[in-house]
C-alpha cells in the first residue's frame, strides 16, 4: 500500500505515546495497518501521501473535536489597549470637617469597603496656634444672637432704624453658617459608598478644614478611554462596538452586555497623536477603575464570512496552518490567509470552505501525529 501517515496509539495508565509510521519504516511499535483494514473488510481504503491519521478512540481519549464550518456573521476588528476610569460622579473626597489632629479608624486601608454616612475616624478640633476653631465660632453665635435680641425692642420703640437691626441679623446669620455641628463633634464621616482608592492624610497629622483625607470610589460605573492611533482614523466610521478582556481573563466581554454606550467626554485627559473614544458601562465586577485592558473594536458585520476560533490554527515558521477531518481517520493539514480578526475568532478568506469539518480543539494534538515519533513533553516510551 503506497500511503505515508501517522497514527496516534493510546497508551494506558497517565502517559500516552505518538508513532509516525511510513511504508518504508521498520518501526516494531508501528501500526501494520493494512493488516487491520484486511481484518475489518477495509482493504479497499485508500489515503493520500498528506493525509494524516488518528484512529477514533485515540482522537476521543485525548479531546481532538471538530465543527462543520459554514458562512456566519463577522466583523472584523481593531486591537488596542484601553483603561477603565472611574467618572466623577462615581468618585467623592473625604474632607476635614475642622481643624485639628487626626486619628483614622486602625482598620481603614486602601481597599477598605466603606458604607455612606459611615464614620472613618476623628478630628480633635484645633487651630494651628492651638484654639479650638469651634469654641470661638460657637462664641460668636452667642455675641450675635445677643446683639439681635437687643435691637429688636429698640426697634420696635424706632429707637435703631431698620438698616442697624438687619445688619445684626445678618451677623447672626453669618455666625451661625460658620459653626459646623459635623466639626464641633469631630467626626469624619464617608459621603458615599464605595471603596478607599487613596489615602491622603495618615493619623497623627494636623489637618486644616477641607483639607482632603481619603478618595472613594463605587465602581458602579466604570468608563472605558480608547487612545486610537491616528492610521485608523478612515475605519472610525465602521466601528460599532467595543468588547474588553483583561490581562488575566481568556474570555471577551462585549460593552453591550453591560448596558456599555460610547459617549462624548471632556473629562479625561488624551494624547497627541491619537483619536480618543470613551465608552461608559455597568460595572459587572470583574472590572476595576485603573486597570488596563485589550478592547476590540467591532465594525458593521458581514454575513458572509467563513469564521474560525483562534485555538483551531497552527502556526509554523510565519504561516497559519488548520486541520480538516477528511474521513473516519483522516486529517488533512490546510495553509490559510486571515482576512480579519476580532476577539478570539478570525475570518478566513483562503484555504477552507462551506462544509470542511474543521479541527477546533486538539489541534496540537493531530499536529504530534503528523511529526513521526513525536513525544508528547512529559511523556516518554520507557513506562
């Protein structure tokens, strides 16, 4: 029999072991597989000189799967880096309600979930010389209630004109703007909740009113900043959407899931010589504000494209190599041109066509059966 092939032989126990064999080859542990075909009333199959072989059971035990491929909508898409921010209004500062020394909650570090209206530490209440700002504005309120409740009767006897009475009044309106209950009882409190990204101020430390302690964030709502590089600047028109994935995840997550829009924003900075696009979305968790991720940006799709998964393709020495079932036991290796990509699938414009049953997982593993004698790592033919 003139064929030139390889096939894969299950080993039992943890190992497994791959034999090239040839019609020339004198391998005492090769397959005589005229031998089987002649048993099983297969004498009359024939395979071609490429044709690589993988019996059925060796290609279940060791999961080689395969998809009849047909045409199916794609877009192709463009691959950059992007990175989540936090919008403002997702974001609060925690303030110094006074003057004084600061003493921070022990349990409060850059991470900490925080409740709104909770308290995240205490201001003993101090000017720099060493007065309590509070006493003096709570003082101040007394001295200008005093002077109100004085002119009133002379106001009404027409003793003081109206002018003298309103602007007591409007003293006492002053001073009693100024006093901060929050203040008086030292308290720092969280305005919403969310989680500590920052610490500004650490315990200890003299603080003036206003002075910012803390940034929180809620990460509710994250927004995504594409800086596009200027040479894609003609596909802008195309682009329809955005799909992300961080640098731990295998899997892409579209915008569109998460409620994701793009919108128009003056609030991050952009660099020069790029396009910059914004894209807002409902945190799902998995996300967080300040990290970078790979977005994909989809254009308009074509319903006419032949699409494959990434893990199907082969790559050896630049070019990209598939796998096709050819029958039963047969494999036949196929050179293909990429036409376009978008997340983990590519769009193939040559070497495959509607109805190849292409290899889609265990790809690797029929690539062993076409190098004669390979062994897989880890694996050896002492057992």
């Amino acid at each position: 029999m003139n064929c030139k092939y390889t096939v894969i032989a299950a080993a039992i126990s943890f190992s497994f072991m791959t034999f090239g064999c040839r019609h020339a080859e004198k391998n005492e542990l090769a397959h005589d597989h005229s031998h089987e075909a002649a048993e099983e009333g297969h004498s009359d199959d024939k395979h071609s000189d490429d044709e690589i072989i993988v019996e059925p059971e060796t290609a279940e035990k060791f999961g080689i799967k395969t998809t009849v491929i047909e045409p199916m909508a794609f877009s192709s898409g463009i691959q950059v880096t992007g990175q989540l921010l936090t919008p403002s209004s997702d974001e609060a500062v925690v303030s110094a309600s006074t003057s004084g020394i600061l003493t921070l909650s022990s349990s409060l570090t850059i991470g900490s979930k925080v409740s709104a209206g909770q308290q995240l530490g205490r201001i003993a209440a101090k000017s720099a010389s060493g007065d309590d700002p509070n006493a003096m504005a709570k003082a101040d309120i007394a001295t200008a209630k005093r002077e109100v409740e004085r002119l009133k009767p002379l106001l009404d006897e027409g003793i003081v004109t109206k002018a003298d009475y309103n602007s007591a009044l409007a003293a006492y309106e002053r001073a009693k703007a100024s006093f901060s209950h929050a203040a008086v009882a030292g308290t720092v409190k969280s305005p919403i909740s969310g989680t500590i990204t920052q610490m500004l101020a650490n315990t200890g430390q003299f603080v003036e009113t206003g002075t910012p302690l803390a940034r929180i964030v809620q990460n509710r709502h994250l927004v995504l900043r594409v800086d596009l590089p200027e040479k894609y600047r003609s596909q802008l028109s195309s682009i329809s959407g955005a799909e992300i994935r961080t640098a731990a995840g295998d899997d892409w997550t579209a915008l569109a899931e998460l409620s994701g829009k793009k919108i128009d924003s003056n609030e991050f900075p952009v660099q020069t010589g790029y396009i910059p696009l914004f894209y807002s979305f409902t945190n799902n968790g998995h996300f967080s504000s300040g990290s970078f991720v790979e977005v994909n940006l989809t254009g308009t799709p074509d319903d006419s494209q032949l699409v494959i998964p990434v893990s199907s393709i082969i790559e050896q020495q630049g070019e990209n190599y598939v796998y096709v079932k050819v029958g039963d036991h047969g494999y036949e290796k196929r050179h293909i041109v990429i036409s376009g990509r978008s997340g983990d699938k590519v769009s193939v414009s040559s070497g495959l066509k509607t109805g190849d049953e292409l290899v889609t997982e265990g790809a690797t593993v029929v690539k062993m059966a076409e190098s004669s004698g390979a062994v897989p790592e880890g694996h050896s033919h002492n057992h």
